[in-house]
C-alpha cells in the first residue's frame, strides 16, 4: 500500500488496525518511541523495526539498559541504529537513598561511561516525594545531573510530577535548552512555557483534555511520542495511542504525526548542542 492511499483511508479504519505492527510497515510508518523501559519488560520485545529511547532510572536499570542498547544495536551502523539510551537517577530513586550525595557521583561515573545519548529520567517528583527529606534528595540529584548534563551539552530527559512550575524554573535558573518532558502532566500554559524555553512534550498513551490542549498550544515542532512501557503502555505498540492523541489534537493523519515525531525524536536524542 503507498504513502497517497494509506492517508486517504477513512479514520476508522486507522483505529481498526491500531494495535497491528504489521499495519506500520504496510503503510511504510516510521515510529520512534521516544520514552520506555526496555529492561523492564519480562521478555525483551521485539522493535519490529521501531527506534525507541531505553530509560533508566536508577544505577541498576541504567546498567541493564546499556547492556540491551548495545546488544540491539551491534553491527549496525552508529547513524542506522534503532535504540537510543538515557541514563539518569530519577527523584523517586533519589528521594529513599540517605547517602544520596556519596552515592550520586559514582552512579553518575557508571552511567557516563556507557555513553547516553541523553541524561534521564531526572526531576522532581512531588507526588511521590512527600516529606522535607525525601524533597531535598531529589533536589540534590536533580541539580546535580542537570548541572552535567548542561556543561556537557547532553539533552535531558524529566521526569516531573506535581512540580511542573518548580522544574521549569530550575531548567530556566541553569540554562537547559534541550530538554524532553517526558509524560508530560501539567497545563497546556506550562507545555508552551517549556517549548518558549526549547523544550520538547512527550505523549504518552493516555487520553484527556489537557494534554490535547497542551498538543495544540505547541504543535507538531515540538512534540513527541512514547510509551513509558511497561509502566503506562504496556507493550511498545501503545505507542499508537499515543501517535492518535496527536493526530486528533492537531487533525492531521496518523502518518504525519508518526513521520513528525519520529524526526523530532531523532533530532533530540542524536544531535549535542
Ligand atoms: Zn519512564
């Protein structure tokens, strides 16, 4: 089936066909999960031609990650390869760490060494860090990893729940230009306040209002897709719920926003400063 044919099709038939890996390749759509867990899943999933980004989170999943990133990637060419990885520790592993600052510098080291292709998932995480101490934690190793990450002109992925203004203030206050805020959760004033600052929103497979909202107030330049599998998607191929959020938010087919994202992800995680 060509390019012209596929967008022609009816909407329903998109949505008919929705969860079929098949369908992408028959309607030559190139996806690029820009968020998940590869090295949470049971079994590692096949990409089925797919690019996606492998997040860890702590010094064990970023290690676990690294590993199946350079497997899934051997003996393809450095500017073909399909898996990126984003290594960070995230708030929620920060905030229960009592050592966090002896701790950090070495899980840091370890995570360099694999060569990410961003820092990530860091932030802050307000709905799971309640308590003064458990906020200071996460404060301490998200300064810590921006700070680096900025210095050295890697992107960085946030992870950011019930802090959006808090986050965006500290990526403002140390200069972060390229950054993803991935799941993003807060109002569409603060996704185009984040893409005013450089920043890209991340969609995941979860419908509601604001998020359209959010869609539409930055548009297609600066969005993309993920899954955050197995946590919020379950398998990779959610990513097509979250390709149809953005479809429907900026009424353009399914194919232009697979096309759009794909390039703006790609951008994102190979290109430095
Ligand atoms: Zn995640």
């Amino acid at each position: 089936m060509n390019k012209r044919r596929a967008t022609s099709l009816p909407q329903h038939f998109f949505r008919a066909q929705l969860r079929s890996k098949a369908f992408f390749r028959a309607i030559n759509m190139e996806i690029f999960d820009a968020h998940c867990h590869l090295e949470s899943f049971k079994e590692l999933p096949s990409l089925s031609g797919m690019a996606c980004a492998t997040s860890g989170y702590s010094a064990e999943s970023n290690a676990k990650n690294a590993k199946i990133r350079d497997m899934l990637n051997s003996g393809t060419e450095p500017s073909k390869r399909r898996v990126f990885l984003s290594c960070g520790i995230a708030p929620q592993t920060a905030q229960e760490v009592g050592g966090i600052r002896d701790m950090l510098p070495l899980w840091i080291e370890q995570y360099m060494a694999a060569r990410p292709d961003a820092i990530g998932e860091i932030g802050l995480d307000w709905h799971w860090g309640k308590s003064a101490e458990q906020k200071e934690r996460q404060l301490y190793a998200f300064e810590y990893q921006l700070e680096l990450a900025v210095r050295k002109g890697i992107p960085v992925v946030i992870h950011c729940r019930d802090a959006v203004k808090e986050t965006l203030s500290m990526l403002e206050s140390y200069g972060a230009r390229k950054f993803m805020m991935h799941c993003f959760t807060g109002t569409h004033e603060e996704a185009a306040r984040a893409a005013g600052m450089g920043g890209i929103i991340s969609v995941p497979p979860l419908r509601n209002k604001e998020r359209k909202k959010s869609v539409k107030a930055v548009g297609m330049g600066k969005i993309v897709c993920e899954t955050d599998s197995p946590y919020i998607g379950k398998t990779l191929n959610d990513i097509n719920v979250s390709l149809q959020i953005v479809s429907d938010s900026l009424s353009i087919p399914l194919e232009e926003a697979a096309a759009k994202s794909y390039a703006n992800a790609l951008q994102f995680y190979s290109c430095p400063d």
